[in-house]
C-alpha cells in the first residue's frame, strides 16, 4: 500500500492487488478529499467509481482533480475502455475500504 499526499487535503492510497490464479497485480487507487473517500480506480475492471453526494466546493475541485489525476479521461470525456460509475457515499465507503 502507498500513501500519497497531493496537497492540502487531498490524499491518494493505492493498493497493489494481486491476482493469485492469474499471476499479475493490478492497482486499487482510493483519492480522498479531507478524510472523505472521493474517488475510487479499479484498475483490473477498468472502472472509475465518483461519489455522487455534494461536499463543498473545495472537495468537488480536488473530485475534479483527482479524476484528471487518473488518467482515464481525454478533457472530461472518458475514455471508452473505462467505465465511470457514480456511485452513492454508502458504496464508496464500502469500495475504499475494500483491502482486495
């Protein structure tokens, strides 16, 4: 697991996942806004998770940035082997959390 701070308030865990009956790893990234779990990346589904609730404007511009942070966008389009879900603070919780 890797703890990276992007700035003020603003925090990413990845953790390595690894595919025992596949044999690679994969990454799992968690972008938090002050302690609130913003955005989820599943590198092996190709999915990018976004919580749906509205915080304040400071967290939905890390949300912003975080998701340009990840790569799987071309300006706000995504690309198209990314899925982008937006999901509710419950399942973001319960994806954050996820040790995988």
């Amino acid at each position: 697991m890797r703890l990276i701070n992007h700035g003020k308030n603003q925090t990413q865990i990845t953790h390595t996942v690894r595919h025992e009956n596949l044999n690679f790893t994969t990454d799992y990234d968690v972008y938090f806004s002050y302690s609130q779990p913003v955005v989820v990346v599943d590198w092996d589904k190709r999915t990018v998770y976004q919580n749906i609730n509205k915080y304040s404007s400071t967290t939905s511009k890390h949300t912003n940035q975080f998701l340009r942070m990840s790569d799987r966008f071309d300006g706000a389009k995504i690309i198209p082997k990314w899925e982008h879900k937006f999901v509710n603070e419950a399942k973001i919780d319960e994806l954050a959390a996820c040790s995988c």
